[in-house]
C-alpha cells in the first residue's frame, strides 16, 4: 500500500493538472495552436493517469481473501503499468499526430499572447507540483542519486508523478519554443515540430515508466540491507548450521514476503525449533516492519542442495 505521502503527492498534481487542462484546451481552441493543443491532452491524460493511481492505491489496500491469499498490494504496480501505457498511446499519439498535420498544412496562430499567459500558469502550477514530488521522492534517495533511487524504489506512485511532472516542464518549454518560433519568427511548421518534440518526450517518459513498473509487475526482491539484515539475524542464532537459502518478494510497495530455508543444529528437539523460528519472526518483524509473512523451512543443508539440483535438472 502506498504511503499518505504518496497520495499527497497524487492530489497536488491532480488539482494542477485538471486547472491546466481546463486552461490549455481553452488556449488551443481560441488561438489554433497545435502545440498547445497537445499540451491540453497531455494534462488530460496526467489527470485521468492520477485518477487511475488513487483507485489502484484504494484496491491495493483490500484485505487478503481465499482467491488472493497474499493480499492485493502489487494492483498499484499493474495501474501504475496502465498509466505509463497511456502516456505512449494518448499522450504521444494525440502529440505526432497533431504535429504531423501541422506540418502538412502550417497556418499561423493567432493571438499568441493567450499561449504565452497560459504557458506561463501551467508552469507555475507544474513547478510546484514537480516541487511536492520531489520532495516526497528525495527522502528515499540518499547518497545513491536519483537514477538508482528510481530503480530501488518500490513504491511506483511517487516516481511516477515525478516522471510526469518533469515530462510536463518540458513539454511546456517545447511548446513556448515553438509557439515563439512561429510568432516572432514566422515559421508556422514550428508549431507542428514543436508538437512533435512533445510526443517525444511523452514516449521517453512512458518508456522510462513501463521498464520500471515492468520489474515490479513480474516480482522484485527486498532491498539489499534488508536481505543482509536479515541474514545477520539468522547467523547470530547458535541454533543455525547453515541458512539454506534466503529469498524475498515484494507484494506491495511496503509489504514484503520472506522465505528462508534454515539447517538446525542436529541435537535440538522439536519443541525447541519451534520456538526459535517463532523468536526469528518476532525479531525479522521487529527490526523490520515492511516483512508481513515469513516462511521458515527446516531442512538440512544437504537436502536442500539435493532438491536444488533436481530442480535445475
């Protein structure tokens, strides 16, 4: 489930970009200009991608039930997919198409001055939504910088928003270059190529989305501090031969599953196992919160080798 940071981010970029979209249409239909009328789908298509985030947060946060044992937490990681999917078919779709009839029959945009007060707006309302995101996002970042942030993170709300944020900077500086190019320069294919370069950064950015939720659509792994802090849990234990294997699955953007196949010392009874396994889970959950199902197997370090050469056989 996402975060209540997450969802704030969601409703600051919700209220900028229906304001935006309203405003841009208007903008576009009054002066004519293809640019911005890609611009207007653009923040059409962000409002409904935010609408899609809040109903994948709300179903992500029902309870486990017979035919979801593990509950419905990776649904924002397919609605985070959908997203990244409209963005490429309507946002840049809509944008190369606009772009390229603009090209084929370039006439000039009247009024410009409307474009610009628009643009100008849009830009405010965009910076601070960019502003909020980031903000929520840079907390997670560290020393590992924004680019392995993003592929470490696994809550796709929040970089998401980002990713369209800053698509939508762009957009607005592609679309005050072109709308200014055919203004003062008079090169009505601006408009049109401009339009165009939209497109480009919309299918950048859904390609950049669609990778990242990709990896978490088919399982990712605990980060690596987690797994190492978990395995030092274990090996502290005088009651551990050996950890067998170790390997976790994310179910959710904070809910993780935990599977450990562990060699018990042999002169321990079953009593005795029993309670270890229940002090390792009460200590895995105390250290770290996010592991809500642990599975613990006792097998002796020599089965298990058995059993894993089977199953690469």
């Amino acid at each position: 489930m996402a975060s209540s940071g997450s969802k704030t981010v969601i409703y600051a970029a919700l209220a900028g970009n229906s304001l935006i979209a309203v405003g841009k249409f208007g903008a576009a239909f009054y002066t004519g200009s293809s640019a911005m009328l890609s611009e207007a789908v653009h923040s059409l298509v962000d409002t409904g991608n935010q609408g899609l985030l809040l109903y994948g947060i709300r179903r992500a946060r029902r309870p486990a039930d017979e035919r979801h044992p593990f509950g419905y937490g990776a649904e924002i990681y397919f609605w985070s997919f959908v997203v990244a999917i409209l963005i490429f078919g309507l946002g840049a779709g809509i944008s190369f198409y606009e772009g390229i009839q603009k090209l084929r029959e370039p006439h000039p945009i009247t009024n410009p001055i409307v474009n610009y007060v628009v643009l100008g707006l849009a830009a405010v309302f965009e910076a601070i939504a960019w502003t909020i995101a980031y903000r929520e996002f840079a907390k997670g970042v560290g020393q590992s910088g924004i680019f392995a942030s993003v592929r470490r993170s696994k809550d796709p709300v929040v970089f998401t928003v980002l990713f369209e944020d800053t698509a939508a900077m762009l957009g607005l500086l592609a679309a005050a270059a072109g709308i200014a190019a055919s203004d003062f320069l008079g090169l009505a294919w601006a408009d049109g190529a401009a339009s165009i370069a939209i497109g480009i950064i919309l299918a950048g950015a859904a390609a950049m989305l669609a990778f990242e939720t990709k990896g978490l659509l088919i399982g990712e792994a605990a980060d690596r501090a987690v797994v190492d802090g978990v395995r030092r849990i274990l090996a502290e234990s005088t009651d551990i031969k050996a950890i067998n294997e170790l390997r976790t699955l994310h179910l959710g953007p904070s809910e993780i599953l935990l599977a450990v196949s562990l060699d018990f010392v042999d002169d321990l009874t079953a009593q005795e196992v029993e309670a270890t396994t229940g002090g390792f889970e009460r200590e895995i959950k105390r250290a770290y919160p996010q592991i809500g199902r642990i599975f613990i197997e006792v097998q002796s370090e020599r089965d298990h080798a058995s059993s894993a050469r089977a199953a690469e056989r």
